[in-house]
C-alpha cells in the first residue's frame, strides 16, 4: 500500500533540512527522503564548517536573505541551546589580473558598507599573518564567520522529526511522476504519494530532473587543514579571522583553527566531475599545493598537516541560485545549484521552499533565482 503525504521532500542536506523542518513545523505531513545519512560526507556541506558573510559580490539581491539567514540561525541558537555560528571576521586578498572587475567590486562593496579596503599598514596591524604582494589590495568584513555546517544539518532534521515529519534514510529515490492530482515519488525501496514535491538533492539534481537540462556543471573542491605553526595568528581564539584568496593561483577560502580543529583552506578545482564520478582522494601534491599558498600568503598557517577531504558544488552559468517552481509541474519545487555559497543561506532557504511548497509564494524577493532565466539559453 502506497504511503501519502502532503509534501516529500527529496534530499536533506543544506536546503532540504530545514525545508522539512519547516514544513512541518507548519502543520504538514511530510516525507524526508535522504540516500545517505544526515552529516554525510558524499555531498557538498560535509566537513566540521562553511562560511558565512552578510554581503556578496554576486549582487545585493543576496544581502536580505543572509540578513534573514542570521536572524534564523539565532533563532535556532535559542531553541536548540547549540552553537552554529562562529564571527570571526574576513580578510580578503586581490591580486590584481585575478578578475578585470576587482577594483571596482572593492570601491562598490566599500560604498554599500560591507567591505573596509585597507592598506599594507593598516592589514598588518590588525591582522600580522598576511602579505600583500605587488599589485595587491586587501579588504576586510566584519559581518562574516563560519558555521558548523553538519550539526546545522543534523539539528534540522532532529527538528524535522520533533514535529511530526517521517524522515527516511539510506532510501535512494530514482524517479518521480506529476499527474493532476500531485506526485508520485518512487525509491529503491517503494513508492509514496504525495500533493507536493521538494527537489533539493545538490550537486545530484540533474538525475531527477533531467528532462530540465539546466545549464550547470559540479566542480570538486579540494580541502587541507593545518595545525598552524604561529596560533598567535591563525586561531579564532586569538582573532584570527576567514579568508578569502583571489591570487594567481586560484580562489582560495578558509577559516582559522579552533579547538583541536587546524586551520582550513580550500580550493575549487573547476575541474567538471559528477555526483557519481568524482575523486574523493587528494593527492600529496594537491596538499602541498595549499601548504605552499599559505606559505606565501600566510606564512606561519599551514604547519602540521591534520587532515584533507574533497566536496562539491554545483555551479550554474551565472554563479546564481535556482529556486523556484517546476516550469511544468507547479506542485513540484526546486532548490539547488547554489553554486557554492548555499550552506549560510540554509535556513532561509528552508523558509523559501516551504512557503512555496505550501502558499505557492515567498515575501522573500527571488525573482532573480528563477529557472525561467534560462529559458532562451
């Protein structure tokens, strides 16, 4: 006998955790579908944090929702008693040639109040581990820090389950039909009926909707972490703050080393893969790649190596989410493609997906995040 629900949702990582959490929350009867375990290390958002800032460089249509986002993660704060969120502050360094646009992406984010440009003096009083080297200019934001990404994840759908919602595990969905009267969703294990269906399965989103093509690729990610031989710089505990690295040799992100966690630094590689393809070992030379970019930049970071881990992240053409409705099946929401900056907008992406789930409609201002953009692709 077919089990029905209002709504299933289909992945619980960044997105769908919360989403199931609110919808249930909400009064629904839901359905989590999950082919691994929440905290899982096969996805995009595995790993002890991700990072967090208020603004971003990709349009301020972001800043209402990470503001949002903040307030969402306080608020789980409060319910939970956990901690999610770490400020840290973050540092940004330029490399001139690294994006035509730089300059004048740095002046725009100083005019909206989000960045501070400061000069070699001024990076080296406040934060004495970096080196500018020619050409280069640093920025700093103060309204940025790190989350703990998989306890986030966990917590939602612990909250998910406390509400009533069915949260099933380790159950590997491999199609779903609309018809008029909603959805069937169909899993290696059975099938479920459902008015409502969630699509929020990250970099593995191409698999159930296919017959979309939507214009994205998965890019490995590759991570080191360091116990640092100067901590007097690079521990959050004596101010060390995120980074941010837009140098020749590539787009570099961090954090500092907390607790007996070393400092991390990682890399996209912007090498195309799959959810099913992708090499999940680093190689010595990928880490020693990290440890000699520190060096030169942070010297004094990458002491002792402690640990490395690969992830992925779906990227679309234009660095742009897509949330919105199936363009041919209104019963049916899609999140996914954050293009690596999803995990911090994770709660409020929750509050999107569930109010369209549910009302059809959002207060929030996504216009720009539709899957109709690429409707002339």
């Amino acid at each position: 006998m077919t089990e029905t629900f209002d709504i299933i949702v289909v992945g619980l990582g960044a997105a769908g955790s919360p989403t199931a959490y609110r919808l249930a929350q909400r009064g629904q009867r839901v359905l989590g579908l999950e082919m691994y375990e929440p905290g899982h290390a096969l996805g995009s958002s595995h790993g002890y944090h991700r990072m967090i800032r208020k603004a971003a460089i990709q349009g301020s249509g972001y800043d209402p929702l990470a503001d949002r986002a903040f307030e969402l993660w306080d608020e789980l704060e409060d319910e939970t008693g956990r901690e999610f969120l770490t400020m840290t502050g973050e540092v940004r360094l330029i490399a001139e040639g690294t994006d035509p646009r730089y300059k004048g992406d740095a002046l725009e984010m100083e005019r909206r109040g989000a960045w501070e440009i400061l000069s070699e003096a001024e990076l080296g009083k406040r934060f004495p581990g970096f080196r500018l080297h020619e050409g280069m200019m640093a920025t700093f934001e103060a309204g940025a820090g790190f989350l703990w990404s998989e306890r986030g994840i966990i917590t939602h759908v612990e909250l998910a389950r406390q509400h009533g919602a069915t949260i099933k595990t380790s159950e590997e969905v491999t199609g779903w039909e609309a018809d008029g009267e909603g959805v069937t969703v169909t899993t290696d294990k059975g099938s479920y009926r459902a008015a409502k269906l969630v699509i929020t399965t990250g970099a593995y989103v191409g698999e159930l909707l296919a017959e979309l093509n939507l214009p994205f690729q998965v890019n490995r990610s590759i991570n080191g972490y360091f116990a640092p031989s100067r901590p007097d710089w690079w521990r959050a505990e004596n101010g060390a703050p995120d980074f941010i690295l837009d140098v020749p040799e590539g787009g570099f992100y961090g954090m500092p080393a907390i607790g007996d966690i070393g400092l991390k630094i990682g890399l996209s590689t912007q090498d195309k893969t799959g959810p099913r393809t992708i090499r999940r070992t680093i190689e010595p030379e990928e880490v020693q790649y990290l440890r000699d970019t520190l060096d030169k930049y942070m010297p004094g970071a990458a002491g002792e190596e402690i640990t490395a881990l690969t992830c992925m992240d779906a990227y679309t053409v234009d660095d742009h989410f897509i949330i919105d409705h199936h363009p041919e099946h209104p019963q049916v929401v899609i999140g996914c493609c954050f293009s690596g900056r999803g995990y911090k907008f994770s709660p409020v992406l929750g509050e999107i997906l569930s109010s369209l789930a549910i009302d059809g409609e959002t207060s929030h201002d996504i216009d720009f995040l539709t899957v109709k953009r690429f409707a002339n692709d």
